[in-house]
C-alpha cells in the first residue's frame, strides 16, 4: 500500500504542476498557487508523518509488552522443567535404593534356599 500511495501523490502533484503550468494565468498568480498547494502538501505530509510516529511508538509498546510475556513464559518452562529433572532424580534415587534392598532380600532367601537344598541333598541321597 505504501508505494502505491506514494505513486498515486507523485501522480497527482505532477498533474496539478501541468495543469498550472498549462493554465491561463499570470507568473505571478501560478507562483501563488505553487506556493499554496505546496504549503498544503506540507501540512497534509506532517499529519501523516506524526500518524506514523503515533503507530510507531504504539507497536514499539506493544512488541516491549509481548518480549516481556515471551520472556516470563520462559522462565516458567524453566523452572518447571528444572522441578521435573529434580522430581525424576528423587524418584530415580528412591527406586535405586528400593531395588538394592529388594536384591539384597532375594539374594538372602535364594542363599537360604541352596542352604536348605543341600541339607534335603544330603539327608536324601546317601
């Protein structure tokens, strides 16, 4: 849109300039006119040029809102996955020191079960 407006102004300011210079008037009153419109263009660009200022400022605004919301949602997934890594190391942890004494009792019933195996052994084959 921006460089069709900017085409479309051109146009428009080269049409008036020919029709001025093309029309039935003296030095002095094209010279007026010139003067005129140009004092109009003028004010007509620093509207725009304050409009663009306003949308500017407006989306730096908004764009500063939006890192700061990227940046807490950030922080939050860190923190969460830091509590989960903490959470799957206590687990982890627990589940070494549960499988340690199930292995110590199995190791315990299974010495238990030769020793009784070969008392039967003994008592039983001779």
């Amino acid at each position: 849109m921006g460089k069709t407006f900017g085409k479309v102004i051109i146009a428009g300011a080269a049409g008036y300039l020919a029709g001025l210079l093309l029309a039935p008037k003296s030095g002095k009153e094209t010279r007026e006119d010139v003067k005129k419109k140009a004092e109009e263009v003028k004010a007509k660009a620093e509207v725009k040029a304050e409009q663009v200022k306003r949308a500017a400022k407006a989306g730096a605004k908004d764009l500063k809102k939006s890192a700061g919301a990227v940046e807490k949602e950030a922080k939050g997934m860190a923190k969460s996955a830091a509590d989960s890594g903490r959470v799957i190391r206590d687990e982890a942890g627990r589940l070494s020191t549960e499988a340690k004494e199930r292995g110590g009792r199995v190791a315990t019933e299974a010495k238990k079960s030769l020793g009784d195996l070969r008392n039967d052994v003994k008592k039983n084959v001779k």
